[in-house]
C-alpha cells in the first residue's frame, strides 16, 4: 500500500494530517483515526518515559540517554552556571531510512 502526501500544505507532517490521510486512504471513519494516531504516539512516550527503546523497523531507532550534569554559561553574562544531569531522547534512523534519503538528495540537483 502506498501512502500519497500531495495534500500536504506544509513542510511538517502534523498528528492530524496522519489522521486525514488514514481517512482518506485506508477508510476509517475520521474518530478511529485521529484515536489511531492518538495511540500510536502515547504509545511510544509510554515506553521512552519507562525509559525502554522504541524500534521501528525500516524506520529508525528512539532511544534513552542520560546525559551527566556539567558546567555551562550565561552566555548573556558569562555567567557560570550548574547544567542537571536530565534524560534526552535520541533518534538514529534505519539504514533503510538513509539509504532512501541519500537516494531522494542524489535525484535532485542543487
């Protein structure tokens, strides 16, 4: 099945875009796929607040870092200023990811 994003009015794919998109193109009724959609991102901040990876495959990789507390600066005041150590969530993308990126930059000259 392939999906076709000409509707896209903007360079970013919003939630509620997905759900237009399951509307118009799988047939769910407008509730069942914003509540698709819905589920499918609590889904993931359930599992990355757990502190668990999420895989996807073909697409990439979220993942848990804890980065270390360390010294940082007001860059307004030069100010030295104590940074907390906080968790970040990371993205590495699939090879497959990459290897259709690289194919999509390489078709277009610049």
């Amino acid at each position: 099945m392939t999906l076709s994003f000409e509707s896209l009015e903007t360079p970013a794919l919003t939630k509620a875009q997905l759900a237009e998109l399951l509307f118009q193109q799988i047939g769910l009724n407008k509730r069942e796929s914003k509540d698709m959609i819905d589920a499918f991102f609590d889904l993931i901040a359930q599992r990355l607040v757990a502190g668990e990876d999420v895989k996807i495959s073909g697409f990439g990789n979220f993942q848990i870092r804890t980065k270390a507390p360390r010294p940082g600066r007001n860059p307004r005041t030069g100010e030295t200023i104590p940074i907390q150590a906080r968790r970040v969530v990371t993205f590495h993308a699939s090879q497959k990811l990459k290897e259709q990126i690289q194919g999509l930059s390489s078709a277009s000259p610049e």
